[in-house]
C-alpha cells in the first residue's frame, strides 16, 4: 500500500554554483550619448533660430528707443535684417527636421 502525501522538495545546495553560465555581451553606450549631444545641440541651434527672428523683426522698436547719434547706427543694420532672418529661419528648420 502507497501512501500519497505531500511531495517533499529537493534540499537546497548549500554552496553557490561554480559554473557562472553564460555571460550577455555589454550593450554599447555610445550611441546613447551621441543622441543626447544631438538633442542638446538641435535644442541649441532651434533656440538661435528664435531668437534670430525675434531681434531682426524688433530692429524697429530697438532704434526708435535710441537716442539720435545711436540709432544711425541701427538703421545700418536694418540693411540685414532680411539676411539674419533669412539664416535664422534656416538654421531652425535644419535643427527641426534633421
């Protein structure tokens, strides 16, 4: 006659395996930090670009502000403000969509 009773495990090995197994190979790190430098550095140029646009449509509110001796100065750079905007807008959109 056999009696079914609760199974009993098998008793724990007192030392660690010896065997360490197999090892995954280490992930590389460098593409990580190369997209951290690219984010950092898109953010940078997306935020010139504002900031470009931003200073060349307010050369008009700058020179009306400035006395008269100054303000012929700024009227010379109103002369690129159109190519300031022209390579703001650029950098932006190239900081943007790449």
């Amino acid at each position: 006659m056999t009696t079914t009773g609760p199974q009993m495990p098998p008793p724990t090995p007192m030392t660690p395996p010896t065997d360490t197994g197999a090892i995954p190979p280490r992930k590389s790190t460098w593409p990580m930090v190369l997209g951290i430098i690219a984010i950092i550095l898109g953010s940078l140029a997306t935020l010139r670009g504002c900031m470009g646009l931003g200073s060349s449509a307010m050369f008009g509110l700058f020179a009306s502000a400035m006395p008269e001796e100054q303000a012929e100065m700024m009227e010379a750079t109103k002369a690129f403000a159109p190519l300031i905007m022209i390579s703001s807008g650029l950098t932006m959109a190239i900081a943007i969509f790449s």
